[in-house]
C-alpha cells in the first residue's frame, strides 16, 4: 500500500480580473502521505485557501481550476483503492465521505436555526446511513471524541448539548462540533483551513492538541493552512510556503524553521513577536529581507534583500540599553494621566417580572492608573471583560460604581459639555478596520470626520489638506483621499483607522485587538507604526489583545485579566519572567512559540507512541 495519500501535480487556477486571467495558484506541486500533516503557509492572497477549494472542486465562480492533476488514493474500511484523477471525478462522491473540510469561522459554517443535534445527525446520516436514535446516539460518541464534555459531565447533560443552538456555545465548543461533523464520515483526509484563527491561546492549544491525537490514532492525513509559524510547528510534519500563487519554500518543519531557503520564509519567521526573546524596538517585515523582481503578474523572483549582516542584526535583535530599560521600568513614575477606582460594570439579569434580580459583572471592583507616555497592556480571555473596559472608559458604557478620573477631570460626572471635550482626548481603535469604516464613504472622508463632527474643519479643502497629512502621518499615500475602503488592503484600512483616531489629537489611544486580524507581516508594519506614532505624537495607549507576544512587545506594563477581575499588573518582562498567578502562566503557556525544541519534542512524543504497540 502506498504511503502517499494526495498528490498535486502541477494545478493552475485562474480568476478574470481587468480583462485578463490571472492566476491565483500557479503550477504547485505536492504530495500528502499517510498519517502526516502538511502545513500550507502564507498571507493573505497567497493562494493557500485557494489550493484547498480547488482539491474540493469547490472553487467559486469565475474562477475555474485551468490545468493540473489531484490524484487521490480512497480507503473504504481500512481498504486502499485504486487512484483516481479527482479532476475527471464527480466529487460529490469523495467530498465529505473521503475528504473533509472545517473553516475558520465555525458561525458561518452552521445554521444558526438549526440545534447542533440536528446538524451533526443530518451528517451522520448522509455519510453512515444511521437514523434516528442510532444517529444521536453516534453523535454523542462523535462529541465524545472531539472532547466537548468534560470528565464530570453525566449522559444526560451530553444528551442535552444536542438540543442547543449554536449561539449557546463558545467559539472553542463549536469548533469541536466542526471537527466532530467532519469527522462522521471518517475521512481519508481533513482540510483545515485557519481553523484556530479565530480563538483564545488557550483554546488554541485544545484544539491543536486534538488534532494531534485525532491524526495519530486515526492515521488520519491532515492539510492544515494557516499564516502563522508558531501553530505550523504544533501540528505539521512537512511544511511548503506559497506567496502570489507559488510554492516558494518547502521541507520539513524543523528543516523550514531552521534553515529556511526563501528570503520570504525567513521574512515570515522573523516578523512574528517571540515571548522567548528580549524586548526590541522594531519588529522585521518583509520588505528587510527581500525584494521582488516581477516580469509580469504570473511570474517573479523573489531576491535576498543586500542587506548588510550588521544592520540585520541589530534589526531582529536590537535591544533596548540599559538605560533604556531602566527608564521603561521606571515609567510608573510619569505623570498620571487615567485612573481607575472600583470599577464596576454590570449586565442585568431580569427575574420573572422582569426587575433586575442582580448583575453579571463584565467588570469586578477594578482598580489601576495609566501614566503619560506609556503603553498599558490588557490581555486575557475572551470574556474576560478587557474590551468592556476599553467601552466603559470611553463613556459607551456607563458604569455601576467607581470612578474614572482622566486627567484632572473625574470622566464619571462630567455634564455633556465637559463630557464631548473629553472624547476628543481619548479614542479608538478596532479590530476589524473592514467593519470600522463605511465602505460608501472616501478614506479621506473618514479620516477628518471627527475633525467635522467637532467643528474642526472650516469647508472642503481645509478637509483634503488634512486628509492628506493625516493619511502621510501613517505611511500611506496623501493621493488616496478619493479611494473606498474596498480599494486598499487590509493592513492600508487599519492606517486609515489610526490616522481617523490621530485626528483630534488626543492624549490616549485604546486598541482593541488591532492587529489581531491581521496578517504577521502585515502585523509587524502597524506594530512598528504605532510605536512610531507614540513617539511623534507623546501617545499613551491602552493596548489590549488575547496574545501576550504582541502585549509584549509593545507594552511598558501589562494587566492581566481574568473574569472581569485584574489577576496580576506588572512590567512588561517581569509578567513573561516571574508570573505570579496560575492563570497568566496558563496564557503564558498556551502560546505556539515556534522554536525548534519544541518542534523536536512534538517528534520524539510522536515517535514514542509510534513505538508503544512494539513493547
């Protein structure tokens, strides 16, 4: 029986666009054995996701799979057969039966009307032809086996779990039901897409470490596509790169970590914020390390960057003096420019008259102080109340009790007047700049509207002036005021919501997971840019994330949280050092770091069980 369960040969897939075909995947080639995973690695547009509809045949129109084989080896009952040409293949025959797919969002993948019994069964009973209590009795051993429960549950709490929809269970939970849907048809192979994308480390990590298991003990092959190295080196044996369409790097995972050929993959490698190292000033990017020689849009080379070896030292590990970290130690010393006493922030939870009974608290009898000039980390769970914070502390949502005093003025009584003047100071900006920013309305538009809105702009082309200086403050170019959001990328639209948030000028800036969404390369360019910015401008910010890499690297102090309660505040590498509570060495130790240790440890784990049935 031959190990190799998918081959690639060759596959073109092409889109119209501008009245010519273009290509976004161009001739890659690869081969998926047995029971390993391949990792597809690359941003946004890099042909990844693209590459794995085009094996499902389920690339959307216009786009058509142009040239190529996908030869596939299927298995009934443990059985190989014969290869097939799944490009002369009806795929409703392999897809879901053979091979299965889960996707990033698991929201946007199950039927928000429908009970995840419904969903899972109407699975199991197209792909194993079992109904009614069979079916759930089957969906229950499904869940059983993505780890749903916990230890203590009893069957009839498991029984239950089929009657809930899926707004009644966490990102983590539904993406298990994701795994247990795909997983009942017992397929050859999964395709998962980006699927911890979208989850807290800590979920991450569960979910990672069932992808392990379930690979292992079902000898199950797995293509797992993601942008980020830290989670490749968890789960893939074998990884290839692709940028613009190509494969540009391919290996093992610790060959790849190690010794990376393409100035793209050593790019990729060094952009990313290590926990493991000291604190540095900037973060590499792509544009360090190398630079593109295109003929046209299908083909280019990518070149090392001449860069000399000192300068790229001093790049990827320049670090801060002794001086310098002695100053970012002392900044609790600054002057005190927010400070928060008591606060509490409630949800009412009605009785059955509806009169408020008590209150689930986002955030619990919370106390700190953020001084001028520095960067105050927020980090911890989803719902652990850091972005109900961020809201309450722009007045969006007003608080039970305590006080916030920003300045001399206590934010809390302040009459509507004095109320406006101080949101000027303060503002925001999001995770999602394609959500943050009207996609009818120009970039430059956006930019000066709070300038309009506080009367801060006289006619039209004050407005253009001031659209283009706040567009060049970011590093964009100060022609695209008359451009839409849809027109740049989505690093270019998280500029434009900086430079719409530098526009009042304000003393403090909130950022609410701001480059979460983001691409690392990508992410690198804005971590930069705001570090920048704090500089050019005396910036104070609040910067709040589930990754405590990214906290790290830009923050002076960190706070974490935990369940709308502060578990912990401290300096920046004093938190990754000497964490004092269990939570933020659980955070701490969820995070992939992508080294290669870790790689080799995974190995040896695997190899042991391997060995394990010899004994």
């Amino acid at each position: 029986m031959s190990d190799t369960v998918l081959e690639v040969r060759n596959l073109d897939v092409e889109f119209p666009a501008e009245g010519t075909l273009k290509k976004a995947v161009n001739g890659v080639s690869f081969t998926l054995k047995r029971g390993e995973c391949l990792g597809i690695v690359g941003e946004s547009g890099s042909g990844k996701s693209v590459t794995a509809l085009a094996i499902m045949d389920l690339v959307p129109p216009p786009g058509v799979v142009a040239s190529g084989e996908i030869i596939f080896s299927p298995m009934i009952q443990g059985k190989a057969l014969p290869s097939v040409n799944l490009m002369n293949q009806n795929m409703q025959k392999y897809r879901g039966s053979q091979i299965a797919t889960i996707f990033q969002e698991p929201m946007s993948s199950l039927n928000p009307l429908f009970t995840i019994g419904f969903q899972l069964t109407e699975a199991i009973a197209q792909h194993q032809h079992l109904f009614g209590k069979d079916a759930r009795r089957d969906a229950v051993a499904r869940l059983e086996e993505v780890k749903l429960f916990s230890p203590q549950a009893t069957n009839q709490e498991k029984w239950a779990i089929l009657e809930r929809y899926p707004h009644q269970l966490s990102g983590g939970q539904l993406q298990r039901v994701m795994i247990a849907m795909a997983l009942a048809c017992d397929p050859v192979i999964l395709i998962a897409d980006e699927p911890t994308t979208a989850l807290d480390v800590t979920v991450q990590k569960g979910i990672l470490e069932l992808l392990r298991e379930l690979r292992d003990r079902r000898q199950m092959s797995m293509l797992f596509i993601t942008h980020d190295f830290g989670v490749v080196a968890e789960i893939a044996n074998q990884v290839v790169v692709m940028y613009r369409g190509k494969i540009v790097d391919r290996g093992e995972t610790a060959e790849i970590f190690s010794s990376p050929q393409s100035p793209y993959t050593k790019a990729l490698l060094a952009c990313r914020p290590r926990l493991d190292r000291e604190k540095t000033k900037v973060l590499p990017t792509v544009s360090d390390f190398m630079e593109v020689v295109t003929q046209n849009d299908d083909n280019f080379q990518l070149l090392d960057k001449p860069l000399a070896a000192t300068d790229l030292q001093a790049l990827v590990t320049g670090k801060y003096t002794d001086r310098e970290s002695e100053e970012m130690a002392n900044s609790s010393h600054g002057t005190n420019l927010l400070k928060v006493r008591n606060l509490r922030v409630g949800f009412p939870l009605k009785g059955v008259f509806g009169q408020t009974q008590k209150y689930k608290w986002g955030v619990d009898d919370v106390s700190f102080e953020v001084y001028e000039g520095e960067t105050l980390g927020i980090v911890g769970e989803s719902g652990c109340g850091k972005t109900t914070l961020a809201r309450t502390l722009l007045g969006l949502i007003k608080p039970i009790s305590g006080k916030v005093q920003f300045g001399s003025q206590e934010a809390s009584v302040l009459d509507a007047r004095l109320a406006k003047k101080l949101k000027t100071e303060m503002q925001i900006v999001f995770q999602n700049p394609q959500a943050a920013l009207n996609p009818r309305m120009k970039i430059g538009e956006a930019v000066v509207e709070p300038l309009v809105i506080h009367h801060r702009i006289k006619n039209s082309r004050q407005q253009k002036e001031r659209a283009g200086e706040l567009l060049a403050s970011v590093g964009l170019e100060p022609s695209w005021i008359n451009r839409y959001p849809h027109q740049i990328s989505g690093g270019q639209r998280q500029r434009v919501c900086i430079a719409r948030a530098l526009a009042l000028r304000p003393r403090l800036i909130i950022c609410d997971e701001a480059v979460s969404a983001l691409d690392v390369s990508v992410q690198a360019q804005i971590l930069n840019l705001l570090k920048q910015l704090q500089q050019d401008f005396n910036l104070t910010y609040i910067f709040i994330s589930h990754d405590l890499s990214v906290v790290k690297f830009m923050s002076d102090r960190i706070m974490v949280m935990n369940q709308g309660k502060i578990e912990e505040i401290d300096q920046a590498q004093n938190i990754y050092l000497n964490p004092t509570q269990d939570y933020t060495r659980k955070l701490i130790s969820a995070i992939p770091n992508g080294t290669i240790e870790r790689i080799e440890e995974l190995k040896e784990v695997r190899s042991q069980k391997n060995r394990l049935p010899d004994k």
